[in-house]
C-alpha cells in the first residue's frame, strides 16, 4: 500500500488531499475496514483480518488508502496515519477478545517515535495482544537501510508478527528475505491475476511459493478474485487467500468466536 517514491500525480495533489485527510482526522472519519484472510486448506475459515486505512466521506461514499495514503506517505501526515491505524487495531483486538489482525506500517514509521508509543503503550494494555497483531511492511528501498536489521529486532522483541507486504510489486529485494526476519510473505496480486491460464503468472507465482517455504514463511496470495484462481493456487500450496472471492473490506464484519493460534498457523512470533 505505500509506495516509494510517491508518483508524480500524487506529489502534485498532495496539498489538497492533505488538507482533506486532516479535516477528516478532525471529523473522526478516517477508519479502518477489516479484510478477511481465509485458509487455503479451508476457505471458511478466518486466519486472521488485514484493517485497511479508508476516508468517509461526509455524504457516506469512502475512498480507500491507495487513494490518499502514496501523496502523503513521505510527509508527516503519512506518520500520523500510521499511528492512527494501529491505535485504532490496538482498539478493536481489546475489543474483540480472539481477533488476529494485520496492520499497514510504512517502513518510514518504523523511525517514529510516536508510532513506537503507541505500539508499546497499547500492547502493555494486554499481555495477549502482541501475539495476535501482524504487522505489514510494504517493500521498499527504506528496507534496504543499514540500521533495519535492529529496527526488526526491536519490533520482534515485541512479540509480534511480521509480514513483508505486496511482496513483487515494487523494487522487490531478495535480501531482504535473508536479512531481515519475516513470519509471513504477501505474494502481490498481481502474480494471482488469472494464474489458473497464464502460464508467466504459474511460473512467478512457484518460484515466490518455493522461496518462502524455504524461508520458512506463511504465505498469503493477495487480490484473489474468483474460485478458479484460488484452487491453483490451494493445490499448488498456498498458506492462505485474501481477496473478493472471500470477502471485500467492511467496517464492521461479524468477528469470530475464536480465532486460529499460531501454532494452527504454521508460524510463531517467538521463532
Ligand atoms: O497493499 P495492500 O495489500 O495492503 O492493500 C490492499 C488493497 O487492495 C486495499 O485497498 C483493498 O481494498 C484492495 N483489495 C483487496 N482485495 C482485492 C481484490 O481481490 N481485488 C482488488 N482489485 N483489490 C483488492
Ligand atoms: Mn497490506
């Protein structure tokens, strides 16, 4: 969800639409939508929810993050919004005593100080709560920086889990893979695009699979769309499904009773 650098059109819209997510901020309309996980073994079953960041509208329409989030990624807003979504997670998991939630960090506000409190201010909240929260870091050139290796370790020292995000989409870095500590790995939707017929996607598609296993990752395919992609996808061995053909982002889903443990996951945050 964030990219770096931010494109040309944002970077000349960034003004106005600064101006339209503050004024929401002030409105208490910025919210998170929460996005089933389902797994590849079951379909029915929820592995965990990834909350996206949207901007209500004063007449109700909404506009996703990928709308306003890159034209202010790089500035101060971007921080702003980062600690909001994961105040407003931290929220809801006390709230939702089994819930498993994923949440958008830009590698920028793994350096502020105002997101590093919240993260630790509300996970002292709960002594569970660190194990159910997963944190999405969007690949970036950021990543690749010298001090990342000990930023991760701070955050694993957390206790939570961390998925590396749209995994392929952008300047995807192998090393990132060796050198910093994923528990899950986001193959970009665009390797699941019709990969049940296009025999490129097939071949991408393996080649992320095997690398993550080896890696020992849990593995999601994002923007699944329809059935047919999905049971390429199951038999070929996907961890997990995430997309429309399994639920759209709402507000308010209707939350499980329990949720998966770790262990059911095939990943811990304490390996
Ligand atoms: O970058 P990240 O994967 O965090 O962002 C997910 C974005 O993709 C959200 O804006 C979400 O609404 C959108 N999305 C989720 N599932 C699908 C899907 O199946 N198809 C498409 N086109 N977009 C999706
Ligand atoms: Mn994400």
């Amino acid at each position: 969800m964030f990219h770096d650098p931010p494109p040309l059109a944002a970077q000349l819209q960034t003004p106005r639409i600064e101006a339209a997510v503050g004024q929401a901020l002030s409105e208490n309309r910025i919210e998170l939508a929460y996005q089933p996980v389902v797994m590849g073994s079951d379909t029915g079953v929820v592995a965990f929810y990834e909350g996206l960041l949207r901007l209500r509208h004063r007449d109700g329409g909404y506009q996703s993050a990928g709308a306003f989030l890159p034209a202010v990624e790089t500035r101060p807003l971007g921080r702003v919004l980062d600690s909001w979504a994961l105040q407003m997670g931290l929220l809801e998991m006390q709230r939702v005593p089994h819930l498993r939630l994923a949440i958008n960090v830009s590698p920028r506000s793994l350096r502020d100080p105002r997101w590093w409190s919240t993260l630790t201010t509300g996970l002292a909240e709960d002594p569970h709560l660190a194990e159910r929260l997963i944190l999405e870091i969007t690949e970036c050139a950021s990543l690749r920086s010298h001090d990342m290796p000990e930023i991760f370790q701070r955050l694993r020292g957390q206790g939570v889990s961390v998925a590396l995000d749209d995994f392929g989409a952008g300047c995807t870095c192998f090393g990132n893979l060796r050198d910093l500590r994923f528990d899950i790995l986001k193959i970009d939707g665009q390797f699941t695009k019709d990969v049940h017929q296009n025999r490129d996607n097939q071949v991408l598609f393996k080649s992320l699979l095997t690398i993550a296993r080896h890696f020992e990752l849990l593995t999601v395919a994002e923007c699944v769309e329809s059935h047919a992609e999905a049971a390429y996808l199951c038999f070929n061995g996907i961890d997990c499904l995430q997309g429309y053909a399994f639920g759209r982002p709402k507000p308010k889903p209707s939350w499980p009773e329990h949720s998966l443990s770790p262990s059911d996951l095939h990943f811990s945050a304490s390996r």
